[in-house]
C-alpha cells in the first residue's frame, strides 16, 4: 500500500463512449483501495453518450470525477486531466486500453522501491475485429523487455501506460499542445516530446520500466490496414523530427540528399526485396511491408519533416 501518497489515473476521450466505460470499469475493478486512488475522465468535447456515460460512473463511485475540456487536442485533454488531479503521480491510458486488477499494486510497489519521475510499462494487443492471418500481435503491442530497469536516453515509454510525477508536470508546463491526435486527425509525439523535454530539463531523473505494469490496447480494424499504416508511420516520423535531432547542426542539404537516399531504398524494398525475402521471417508480403518497408517510410518522413523544419 501506499502511504499518504494518491495516484490519479486520467483517461481522456473522444467520441468513443462504449470503449471509454470498458477502460473506466477496469480501473475500477482494481485489487487496490479506492481511497488511494482518483479517477479523472477528460472529456474532449464529444459529441457522443460520453457525458452521461461518465456521470453514471461518478453517480456509483465517490472517487471519479468528470471535466469537460472543450479545446480539441489530445494534449489540451491530458494537461486538463493533471490540472486537475488530486494524486502525486498521474497515470495516463488511453480510452481504448484495458488494466488488469493488478495495474496499480504494481505501480504502487514501483513508486514505494524506485521513487521514479516517471514509470511504465508494456502493453498487449486485443482485438474487437477479425484479425488478418498476417497481422502478428507484436504489431499491435509494445514490450521493452522482461526485467525491471530505469530506461536508456534514447528509450520512452508509450503514452498509453505512463504514470508521471505531478510536481515535474507542473514544472514542465505539460504536453506540448502543437503534438498529439486531434480529434480525427492523426499526430503523435506528445508524450516522446515530454520525455525528451524531462531529460533536457531533469537530467538525472530515473524514466522506469517494469514488465508487471501491464495493460491491454486495442487494435482497432484501420490499425490492421496496410495503406493505414504507412501513412501513420509516415506522420510519425515527421513529428518527431519536430524535437529530435539526428545529427548535430546539419545542413539543409543533408536531408534532401537523405530523403532521396531512403527513397530509393524504399523502392528497391518494396519491389527486389520483398520478392527475395526470407519467408521464414516474413511469410507474408505484408509482414516485410510492416517490419521493413514502413520503418523506411518513417524514417522518410523524418527526413522529410527535418527539412521543412530548416527551410521554414
């Protein structure tokens, strides 16, 4: 157990009602008292049953509390959700993810050992649609190993397991509000920016993995989709390249030359390669399109997205 010490775990949702009550009843279906625990659900201006959904559960449970944050942007809907927590550490989950009963006696045994500034954990993949034959689990989760570990400079944890320290959020100002979903538009690198920004700021701060902080994320029907996903991993790359750098004070001229260098290697990827493949390791086409093609389609956006950042 914790002492005088509260976790506030913040679910913020758009427009998905059902799936939001499905990630809020796993909170609550916790083996950890709930006067040690709040629960804040961020309303980000559906227009669905959302409201109603989530005042029956603050009607039934003492410990949930519902805002509305009208500003549309995922990171808006996350600073909202740490503005107004009562906890010493924010957990984040996103509306589609389910938690094990387990989730926050694991998290309350990391903070009482490690006193992290922040912590995490993986996640694995259910589905609610058919699965193609192709689609492996590994794509739709996110391991970073087995053993319990403060992570390395170049490691983040996934936005939708994260617990954070309020007071380092308060003082880093929170999510940058330029990254992160809006609405239906797809953006990332909200909570990669943060992290990237708490190492800048914090140094010495320890970022904490631990395998047996768990939690269950979906993997909706579009996720599964191969024309989907390179345009997802295309968008990624290109938000990174917003606050990472790849190489100290480079040229604009290094990323022209880089982007055409990876797209020809696309090119000869998606023809050459994937027809010379190794069908042990990649039985289907789309198996070399996801683990080999598409990480050059992100690192293509990259390249991309770091020259539009010089030019302009």
């Amino acid at each position: 157990m914790i002492k005088n010490e509260i976790i506030s775990v913040v679910i913020c949702t758009y427009n998905r009602s059902e799936l939001a009550r499905q990630a809020i009843a796993s909170v609550l279906a916790q083996d950890f008292s709930q006067t040690d625990y709040d629960l804040v659900i961020v309303d980000n201006n559906s227009s669905d049953q959302t409201r109603a959904m989530a005042q029956e559960f603050c009607q039934s449970y003492p410990n949930v509390r519902y805002f509305l944050e009208s500003k549309i942007g995922l990171s808006y809907a996350r600073n909202r959700g740490w503005q107004e927590a009562a906890g010493k550490y924010v957990a984040y989950i996103d509306d589609d993810c389910k938690v094990p009963p387990t989730w926050l006696r694991a998290a309350s045994r990391v903070i009482e050992q490690v006193r992290p500034a922040a912590f995490g954990g993986p996640y694995y993949a259910f589905y609610n649609s058919p699965k193609p034959a192709w689609f492996k689990d590994e794509y739709g989760s996110h391991v970073q190993g087995i053993v319990a570990r403060s992570l390395k400079m170049d490691e983040y944890l996934c936005g939708g397991n994260m617990f954070l320290r309020l007071d380092i959020l308060r003082k880093l100002g929170g999510f940058n509000t330029e990254f992160g979903m809006k609405g239906n538009k797809y953006s990332y690198g909200e909570e990669t920016e943060l992290f990237h920004r708490l190492r800048m700021v914090f140094p010495d701060s320890v970022i904490y993995y631990d395998p047996a902080l768990f939690v269950y994320h979906l993997v909706r029907a579009e996720k599964m989709k191969l024309m989907k996903v390179m345009r997802m991993s295309f968008d990624q790359g290109r938000d990174y390249a917003k606050f990472i750098e790849d190489i100290p004070n480079p040229k604009t001229q290094h990323f022209a030359f880089q982007a055409v260098e990876i797209l020809l290697k696309n090119v000869k990827s998606v023809s050459w390669d994937m027809v010379w493949r190794d069908r042990n390791l990649y039985p289907f086409h789309q198996n070399f399109l996801y683990e080999v093609s598409f990480e050059l389609v992100m690192d293509l956006g990259f390249s991309l997205g770091r020259l539009r950042e010089k030019v302009v």
